[in-house]
C-alpha cells in the first residue's frame, strides 16, 4: 500500500475484528530460535513486520509459513546468527534476536537498528543487560558483534523499564546458568504474552507484568503451539477514529485491562465504553472535550498512542498539552496535521493543541506506523479528501486496515 485516500464525515458503527498484537509476535518468532522444531503461532497479523521478521528467521536457516493467520516455524539443528542489515534497517524490532541467539548459538552477529524514523532509541540498555549475563561485544562496520562462552543468572536493574531490553534479557536469561532477577522491568501486556511463550516451551519465569521479573535457567526448551493476545494499539486506533467520528463500534477480542488507562483519558473526553462479552463497546458524542496526555512507561499512556490522541484532540473543545517522555522527534506527524487546519504548537517534547471545528483534507505524508494511522484517524473526520502517502508504513503494523474501516462506515481506498 502505497498511497491511502480517506473521505471523512461519516460516523463508524459496526464490529471490529482486532488482530493479534504486532508487538509480541515479532518477538515470539524470535524466541523461535532458543529450540529445535516446528512452532506454531496463532491469531497472526498479515503485516509487513511480520513478513520482515520472517525473513530475518529464514536468513538464519529456519522455514517459516504463513496460512491464513497461522504461522510455522521450522528451526532447524543449525543456525546462521546473524541479523543482516537491509533486514534490521527496515524493522528495528529484529534487535531481540540478540538475546536467544546469544543464549542459544553463543554467538550473534546484528546490524544496527532501523525502522520507524522518529529519533533515537537507544540500544545501550539491551547491551547492558546482556554483559551483566557474560556477553561481550564489540561494533564494527554497522554490525553489533556478542559472543557469550556462557550466560550466567545474576541480578540486573535496568536504567530504564524498556521493553526491548526487558525481552532481550528474558530470551538469554531462560537458558542461564542459576537465577536472574531483572528489576525496573517493563510492565506491557506483550512482555507477558512473551513470558508465557517461554514458560509453555519449558522456561520458569515468574513476575513478568510487574517491575521485578525472575528467571530460572534451564537446559534445554521446545517447541510449542501458542495464540498471541490482541492488538491494544490497533484497537487504540479504533477507538480514536470513533473519537473524531462518533458512532458506536464493538472492538471483537480487545481486552480492556490492556488499555485502561486510554480508557480512561477517552472517558475524560466524553466517550463511553465497557468491558462486553466479545471485546470492547465504544460510542463516542459528536464533539469530546480537550484534556491533557502524557506518553509513561505501561500502565500509563504508551507512546504509540500519542499521536492517535492528538489527532483526536485536534477537533476537541478546548486546548491540551500533550508531552511525549519517551522518544524525542516524535512529533513530526504534527506538520501534517497542521496542513490539514489543525492548531498545533510543538515546544521541545510538549504540543499545545487548540481544539478547531473541523479538519479539512489535504495531502498528507506518513514518516511511520503510528503517525500514518494518526493521520487516518485525523482523516476520517476531515471535511474532503485526504491522501496520505508513504501509506506502506501503516502497512507495517495494520492487518487490512483499509477493508476493517470500510466494514464500519468509512470512505476509504487504497493502492
């Protein structure tokens, strides 16, 4: 998809299918590689970062199949540990192959991170993490190189409770020798799909969800069947869209304890929703009220929902203050909401938002996953026609994104 048109003004009712979770399967397909077999992975997004991730694992050797929204992987004796760079350049998330290539090979060789182009996100906290286990590195020609003889349990208190850093660790510390406790780890419900994953191949890890996470090392683990849990952030992406739009929608599979802070911001707006048998219920007035975010670690507001919630801001009454904590330069999808009349002032990491009446379409560029959703999202209530290009990063993360929005009302197409 390279190009996306959206013609908004029509409120969304209907049911929404919510896929499973882009960011936990990434990073079960690369705990794929701690044990020799056939995995089976169910309730998979058809994206483009699962697509990548599957060639990042058959560049190590390993057959991977996609039927339908089941996908196999087939990890043979023997692996090639490394992450070539036009794999990684494209997905950043590929990093957390490091860990269980290093637990599993004692070798990885990785080039450094790409992906989404909002600023820095740094690595140093994965590597950290890993020399405390006995890993070495060294970067050279683009490529981060880490060889560990072996991994040993010890105790590790990450600086920050990053995600990637907390997975990385997770997938070396499951094959250490002794015990491991990770302490300020991070609290996201993906982390806990992933320690699930582990722990039904025959891993013991204990506390992942909260702040100290505890490992036993084993000997040896296997291959299993697992179903990876719902896409909070594409039913964030929905319940934003209804924001802007009004009308009623039925988010089918969303657990509503994965997002309850956004819950309750939106509550705060004037939006009602609730907990309902096959999911979430939404119904959102014509207009919501201004209100006041700010981008925290899990529980709090991810930084992924950032920029759904300043497009929904974009038409509240009132002003907000959005402040993003946790990636600088992640506020560059405001320029075109601004093309699209929005009144927006970015100020270092805060954005003054000054509700207006109504956007109206423009040509749009999308610089990533969430900023081109953020623009969709701001579209669907835009007078006239946007076009949003570079539409292949929404692409990325939304599993038929468009056909999901044309089944609840939306004015939308795609080429």
């Amino acid at each position: 998809m390279k190009r996306m048109a959206v013609r908004g003004g029509a409120p969304l009712s209907g049911r929404v299918p919510i896929s499973g979770a882009k960011n936990s399967v990434l990073k079960l397909m690369a705990a794929t590689v701690l044990a020799e077999g056939r995995f089976t992975i169910r309730n998979v997004p058809d994206i483009t970062d699962v697509r990548l991730m599957a060639e990042l694992l058959r560049a190590m050797g390993c057959d991977v199949a996609l039927d339908d929204d089941v996908l196999t992987v087939d990890r043979p004796a023997e692996i090639v540990p490394e992450a070539p760079y036009e794999l990684v350049e494209a997905m950043r998330a590929s990093i957390v192959v490091l860990g269980p290539l290093l637990a599993r090979v004692g070798h990885a060789r990785v080039s450094l991170p790409g992906g989404d182009d909002f600023g820095q996100r740094p690595i140093d906290w994965h590597l950290d993490a890993l020399r405390r286990l006995g890993a070495e590195f060294r970067t050279e020609h683009g490529y981060i190189d880490g060889r560990a003889e072996r991994l040993v349990g010890t105790r590790i208190v990450l600086e920050y409770p990053s995600v990637g850093a907390t997975e990385n660790v997770l997938m070396a510390a499951v094959l250490a020798e002794g015990t491991t406790t990770v302490e300020n780890a991070a609290k996201e419900p993906e982390l806990a799909d992933l320690a699930a994953f582990l722990n039904r191949m025959g891993a013991s890890v204990i506390g992942a969800g909260g702040s100290t996470v505890t490992i036993e090392g084993v000997e040896r683990l296997h291959p299993v069947d697992h179903t990876v849990i719902p896409d909070r952030l594409e039913a964030a992406t929905f319940l934003t869209a209804l924001a802007v739009t009004g009308g009623e929608l039925v988010l089918e599979a969303a657990r509503p304890a994965h997002m309850d802070m956004l819950m309750t911001k939106l509550g705060d707006m004037g939006m009602r929703t609730s907990s309902h048998p096959d999911g979430v219920w939404a119904a959102a007035p014509e207009r919501l009220r201004a209100v006041d975010i700010n981008s925290l670690p899990y529980p709090g507001i991810a930084t992924d929902y950032l920029p759904l919630m300043v497009a929904a801001l974009a038409v509240a009454d009132g002003a907000s203050i959005a402040t993003e904590n946790i990636f600088g330069g992640r506020f560059r999808y405001v320029d075109e909401l601004v093309r699209m009349g929005a009144d927006i002032r970015v100020e270092h990491h805060y954005a003054v938002i000054r509700g207006v009446e109504r956007l109206s379409g423009a040509p749009v560029r999308a610089h990533d996953i969430r900023a081109g959703a953020a623009l969709a999202v701001a579209a669907l209530g835009a007078e006239g026609e946007t076009v949003i290009s570079d539409a292949e990063h929404i692409a990325r993360g939304y599993d038929r994104f468009v056909e999901k929005l044309r089944a609840v009302g939306a004015d939308v197409d795609a080429d």
